[in-house]
C-alpha cells in the first residue's frame, strides 16, 4: 500500500514538473475574443495571434505601414526566457490595443492557465490577464 501511495506522489510531481517547464501551445484571452500560440522561436519561446473572434486590423501599430495588416499572424509575445522562477519566463509583449511594446512576463498557473503581463518602470507597474489552454 505504501509503495502505491509513493509511486502516485512520485508520478505527481512528474506530472508537475512536466507543465511547469511547457508552457508552448494555444492559449485563449479570459474574454474568449483571441487565441496565441506559443512555441519555441531561436533560442526562446515566442506567442503569436492564431485566431481572433472579430478580425481585425493593427491599427494602432508604430509603423503605418503595417497598419492595414490583420492581427491574425501577428507576433505579439517575443523572445520569452526562463527567469530564476520556476514556471515563469521573461521577454517582450505587443499590446495591439495601444501599439506599444512591453516587458513582459508569462507565468504558469497550473498545467492550463498562464499568467500574461506587460510591464513598465523595470517591473514595478505591470498589468495582464490569466490566459487558458485551449490544447
């Protein structure tokens, strides 16, 4: 009995172990209204917008000339690194919404939900939204 209740902790902690490290697939805005996919890019992890409910134009882009490109396809997660803490990564993130590129951070909560951040003042100020997995 003893070594079922050890080989189910030891098989637990793997299974953790596993999603803290794996953050890459699709994932899903809290409002439903976009989906990103994040894979390995180079020598990190980049996010890209793979489905949106309303399509839509980046708009609010720096570059007019890319103004009148879909967000569908748009890189908006970019070169994510592991930082010191487990589950959590560190790079750039592309707010569509104001056209400006943030800190970013994305953190693992639990094998199906990650924390997506922007932030400002070297990460004193950041806001985000917990995204779920769709896959």
């Amino acid at each position: 009995m003893l070594k079922g209740v050890v080989a189910t902790v030891l098989l637990g902690m793997t299974a953790s172990a596993a999603w803290a490290a794996d953050p890459t697939g699709v994932w899903t805005r809290p409002s439903g209204a976009s989906r990103m996919e994040i894979k390995t890019c180079g020598n990190g992890l980049c996010g890209d917008l793979v489905w949106l409910k309303t399509p839509a134009n980046d708009t609010k882009n720096p570059d007019p000339a890319k103004r009148s490109q879909s967000l569908i396809g748009r890189r908006i997660v970019h070169d994510l690194r592991p930082t010191k803490t487990a589950g959590e990564w560190k790079g750039e993130v592309y707010n569509a919404e104001d056209g400006r590129t943030y800190t970013g951070y994305a953190t693992l909560i639990g094998a199906n939900q990650l924390k997506l951040q922007g932030c400002v003042l070297g990460g004193l100020i950041c806001k985000g939204e917990t995204w779920t997995r769709v896959d």
